[in-house]
C-alpha cells in the first residue's frame, strides 16, 4: 500500500468516525439546533474545510 492509499484509508476512517459520532450525539439530543450545528462542525473537520451551513429548502418558492 503506498502513501496516498494510506492517507486515503485514514480519511474513510476519520470520516466514519465522525459519522459514528453524530449518531450518537443525534441519539442524545432532542436540541434541533444543537445537532445540525454539531453536524456543521463534524463535516467541517471530517472534509477539512473551514465553512459550512446547513440550509433548510423551501420546496413550494423554490429556494433555501
């Protein structure tokens, strides 16, 4: 296995972990709020970006 296979096999398992840690957290809270700022944060560490939102659809005006 060479090191870009390897980097790649960690991010599937630090993703899946971050996965692993949401459900859990989403299990415990009854705080909408508080999950989806909890899943902002796990995506933004899991994808290594700095921003994220969560946007909420509005299907009949057609726009977020």
């Amino acid at each position: 296995m060479n090191d870009s296979d390897k980097q790649s096999l960690e991010r599937i398992r630090s993703q899946r972990a971050a996965l692993a840690d949401f459900g859990m957290y989403a299990f415990q809270s009854d705080d909408l709020d508080a999950l989806l700022t909890k899943a902002s944060q796990l995506v933004s560490e899991a994808m290594g970006i700095d921003l994220v939102k969560v946007l909420e659809h509005f299907t009949e005006r057609g726009e977020m």
